[in-house]
C-alpha cells in the first residue's frame, strides 16, 4: 500500500449504493494483500535493493501517463518534494517490507502494515497540532501492544521480531509520509503525487540496486512475482485506488486497508503454505480492531 493521500470528494447517494464500490474494495484489499506474497516469494533470488528498485520501476511505468498528463500544474519546487518524500512513502518503507520479506512469513509485513492508519494520527498530533482525541489514543496504544505481542511471536523456531519491527518502522514511514504529501503536495493532483513520488523513489533506489544485483541468475519465479509486484500491487493498485478516491472519497477508500492483513496471511497460507501462528492472530486482532476503533465516530 501507499501513504499518498487525497482530498476528500462529496459523496452522492448513487455512488454510496453502487454495487461496485464494495467489490471493488475487497478487490484492492486482496492486490495489496498479494504484494506480501509476491514480496516473500522473491525477497531471497533478488534481495532487498534489487527487489524494490524493480518493483519501482514497473510500478512508475504503469503510472506515468498521469505525471505528464499533469505536467502543466508541476514546478521545479514540487520535483526535489516528490523525491524526499518518494523515499519516505516508497523507497524505505517497501525495502523494510522486502527485508523482512526474506526473515518471516508475509503475515508479518502485512499484519504490521495495519499500523499505518495509526502512525498517520500520532504523527498528525506531534508535528501538525492534530487533536487525536481519546478514541485514537486508546487505539494507539493498543495498536502498540499488539506490534509488541507480534515481534514476541516466533515462527517454525524462527524469532520473527527483526521483521515485525521492520513493518511497523515502514508503516511509521507511510504515515509521515501521507502527512507529508498532504501538507506540500496538495495542490497537485492526488495521481500525479502518486506518480512522481514513485518515479522519484526509482530513481533513489536505481544506484543500490546495481551496486547489489545478484550474480546468480534470478528464477523465472521470483522475476514473476517482482513484475506482479510492480505491475499489479504498486502501478495499477495505485491508479485503481485514486479512482476509488474520486469516486467515494479518501476516508472510505481507506477502508481497503483494513482487508490486506486478512488477505496477505491468506494468501501466503494458500499458496506458500505458511500458517497463521496464534501469536499472529491475537497481534492481528488487537492491531486491526484498534484501526477500526479509531475511525468510529460518535453519532
């Protein structure tokens, strides 16, 4: 996922009852619920850097009509803006994901990645002046809680915290980040942010990646899922999202999110074999429910 925000649209009575919106959301929670399995799949035959500069790569291909499309609204201030802040919501947190990636099972990155809603609060209360409320501090600490009890968990013997942790220090990066865009990119159009933050983030990523290629051949297998990885999780999740957005509205949208922890482990279980640890489930259930909790409202 990303931590590229938008404005929030008016939503009309057709597009709240059109049948499309709820497909379409589960749809988007199961493509970034994949990007967990394309990424352990890979993670070993290609390694972080190569790994992550790949996955930009097709990822900005997919994406970059919609930067030149734009091109007429984008000054010289905003390009050194989307590479900072390409390295903030791409660059770093997609190589913590793909280093944590070769360490535990894709659970992990995809259970931690529910943080980003939360880490997205605190930052807005401790560098913006966002009030944050009960509800959210409750949930923020919860939301803590359950990264520690799933950092404490182990996996086939395996001590699976150096990868929790690394989620939960991206998903910290996606919520900098989307606080970020908000506040010196919001005259731009929402694609186009997504655009060139990701062209940005390819272009940081491009150096370590040659410096760290692999000398062995890389299997078709991990080529496949690196090119899914790019084409289907980041390129086209990104463009469908923003149509989502348009369409609805940033806050519902967001609501996405809330599905890739129950896919990725899904997915890695179905297809890799690796299964849901009680450890994971209780860290899960406590970080998840504490994202939905503080997005309640009173009526």
């Amino acid at each position: 996922m990303s931590a590229v925000d938008a404005p929030v649209d008016s939503l009309s009575a057709p597009a709240e009852r059109d049948w499309r919106t709820p497909v379409e959301l589960v749809a988007l929670g199961a493509i970034w619920g994949g990007s967990f399995l394309f990424m352990r799949v890979a993670a070993k035959d290609f390694g972080p850097f190569p790994m992550v500069a790949t996955r930009l790569a097709f990822g900005s291909a997919i994406l970059l009509p919609l930067l030149w499309r734009a091109r007429a609204t984008i000054r010289f201030a905003h390009l050194w803006k989307m590479l900072v802040l390409g390295a903030l919501s791409a660059a770093i947190p997609f190589t913590l994901f793909a280093w944590g990636a070769e360490r535990a099972p894709a659970g992990i990155g995809a259970i931690a990645n529910s943080m980003t809603v939360l880490f997205a609060a605190l930052v807005a209360f401790i560098g913006f002046g966002e009030k944050i409320g009960t509800r959210k501090a409750i949930a923020l600490v919860a939301g803590f809680v359950g990264v520690v009890i799933l950092a404490s968990g182990r996996t086939a013997g395996e001590n699976v915290a150096p990868a929790a942790l690394a989620g939960a220090a991206a998903s910290f990066c996606y919520g900098l980040a989307g606080n970020l865009i908000k506040k010196y990119l919001a005259d731009i159009a929402p694609t186009a942010v997504a655009a060139g933050c990701l062209l940005g983030a390819t272009l940081l990523m491009a150096p370590l990646a040659l410096a760290t290629w692999p000398d062995a051949p890389i299997p078709t297998r991990s080529w496949v899922a690196v090119i899914a990885l790019g084409v289907l999780s980041t390129g086209l999740a990104y463009a469908f999202y923003f149509r989502l957005i348009q369409r609805i509205g940033a806050p519902r949208a967001a609501t996405s999110t809330y599905l890739v922890p129950l896919f990725g482990v899904g997915w890695a279980w179905m297809f890799l074999g690796e299964a849901l640890t009680p450890t994971m489930a209780l860290a899960g259930a406590i970080i998840l429910g504490s994202v939905i909790f503080s997005q309640k409202r009173k009526a």
